[in-house]
C-alpha cells in the first residue's frame, strides 16, 4: 500500500521526522557542506532551563540549520501534522526573512528536500 507523503507525515511525530531528516541530510548533502540540529525542546528542568538560557540558548531557533559553503545558513523548523510555530519561532522567521536569509517550515523529509531543491535552484537563476 502506497502512502502519500503528506499522508504519511500526519502519523509522524517530530522526532521521527528529525530523524528521517538526519539520515537523509548525512547521506545527501555534498561534502563541502554541514548541517546541525538545535535541540531547544524538550522537558528540562527549572535550574536546567536557566543554565542553558544563562548560557545563550535562544527560545524559537530552529530545528535544522544546513551551512552550505557560500551564502546564508539555511534554517528550517519540522513540525509535524496539527503543529503550529511558536511565537518564539514566528518571530525568528520573520527576523530572517526581512533581512533575505532562507528560513523553511516542513513537515516531512519530501517537503525538506522540496525546500532545499528550490532553494538551489532559486539561487543558480
């Protein structure tokens, strides 16, 4: 039975969307580019959360951030089905887009490949 990926992606947790991501971004990213994933969710506790803001961590950064050799870092957030950005998250987004830096929300591996391939090729054109 083929599912469609938008299908798919509605019985997919974030986390397992993350680690789909992950796989694919090792494994398909050319060699002179890197990715890292920011984990900013999560349960902490209290006087964890206070040492890792007295420390930098920033409320709504993004998920994924893919730095390609040349040109602005690539942020993209996942989200699965039903789940929306966080104000933290709109805020980030709109701060980077008003200053022309590529930020993507996705809520699959199809749609994080989707974004990337434009992305490519919006910057040859």
């Amino acid at each position: 039975m083929n599912i469609p990926a938008a299908d798919l992606a509605k019985y997919l947790s974030e986390e397992e969307i993350q680690r789909a991501v992950a796989a694919w971004l090792d494994a398909s990213l050319p060699r002179d580019w890197r990715w890292y994933h920011v984990p900013n969710g999560g349960k902490r506790t209290k006087a964890v959360s206070g040492k890792l803001k007295a420390a930098g961590v920033k409320r709504g950064v993004f998920d994924v951030i893919i730095c390609p050799p040349h040109g602005a870092d690539i942020w993209i957030e996942l989200k699965a089905h039903g789940n929306y950005l966080s104000p933290e998250q709109r805020d980030w987004m709109e701060w980077r887009q008003a200053h022309g830096r590529p930020t993507y929300v996705a809520r699959s591996l199809g749609e994080v490949i989707a974004v990337l391939k434009d992305h490519l090729a919006r910057r040859a054109a």
